[in-house]
C-alpha cells in the first residue's frame, strides 16, 4: 500500500478493498483453473480407458457372435434335412437349402409361396390336419405325406412340427424317407 493514502476515508478504504479482493481472486482463480485443469485431464483420460476396454469388450462380443451365427447359419443352411418356418396357413417364412432342394426351386422364391402347393393332393388331407393339430396344440406333431414339385418327381416326407414364441410360427422338419420306402415294398 501506499503510504500517501487515507485509509480513514470510507470510500477510500472500500476501493483498496475491492482492489485487493480482485488481485487475490486472480491468483487463486488462476490456482483453481490449474487444479481444475488438472482434475478434468485425469478424468477425460480415465474416461478415454474406460472407452477402451468397453471398445474391446464390444469387439469380442461381435467376434463371438459373428462366429455362433456363421456356426448356426452352416447348421440351418446346409443340415441333411428340410428345416421350414411356416404360417397357420402353410405359408413359407423360411427354409434352408435342403428344404429349397425337396421342392425343387431356389430358396429365395420359395419365400411366401404356400406348401401346400407343393403337397400331392392325395396327401393334402393328412397335411391340412397336421397343420391344424400343430397349431392348435403346444406340442410336437408328426406326419407323412408325399412332396411333389412337378409329375416327374416325387418324395415321400416325415415331418415333425411344433409352433413356437410369440409368433405363432411352425418350426418344421422334414425328412426324404423315399429310400425306406422303396426298400419296404417287396
């Protein structure tokens, strides 16, 4: 301070004050930033590490589904036998190459054709009453029928049935049984 100041004047007195007040809010503002900028440094580092290991842990979660799904999609596609998802109707949702084969058509064009087109009309009744029984019950059904897809080609099929989820959608195997047949008759 001044020696040539009237600290006795009031609003002397106050300015000093204010003044004084204003320079220490600077150094400790300044001390404060400092401190703050250190705190939000540790933070935003931590929270870079945590999104790290979040980042990794989401990677092998994708690397693992990515291999159930390419080991469920070689099940379903490529399985020895005919796997359809179909409608109260008989409509088709979704099937798998072998299924595609046993009604000789691509898979993709068979999507919401209806099987019973492809059913032999003398088999079409017990078909009709295993799709009523499998989607009136909450348990397996089983049947044989006779797939045909044209005059020249025939097979006799056992299909197994059951509806499942919220859905209300037939999950349904089939199994070429032609050579058991064949082997039957004498």
């Amino acid at each position: 301070m001044k020696e040539n100041q009237d600290l006795t004047d009031p609003r002397m007195l106050r300015k000093k004050a204010e003044e004084l007040l204003k320079e220490k809010q600077q150094k400790n503002d300044l001390r404060v930033f400092k401190a703050d900028e250190k705190r939000l440094l540790h933070e935003l580092q931590v929270h870079q590490i945590e999104l790290e290991m979040q980042n990794e842990e989401l990677r092998l979660a994708n690397e693992a589904a990515e291999k159930a799904l390419k080991k469920y999609t070689m099940l379903y596609d490529l399985a020895p036998m005919g796997y359809f998802t179909i409608e109260s109707d008989g409509a088709i949702c979704e099937l798998n190459f072998t299924a595609a084969d046993m009604l000789g058509d691509r898979r993709f064009s068979l999507v919401n054709a209806n099987l019973k087109l492809f059913i032999s009309s003398d088999s079409l009744p017990v078909f009709n009453n295993f799709l009523s029984k499998v989607f009136t019950s909450k348990v397996k059904e089983s049947c044989e029928v006779k797939l045909s897809h044209d005059e020249n080609h025939s097979l006799n099929v056992y299909m197994e049935g059951i509806v499942t989820g919220d859905d209300r959608r037939c999950l349904l195997s089939v199994v070429d049984i032609t050579g058991f047949r064949k082997q039957d008759i004498p």
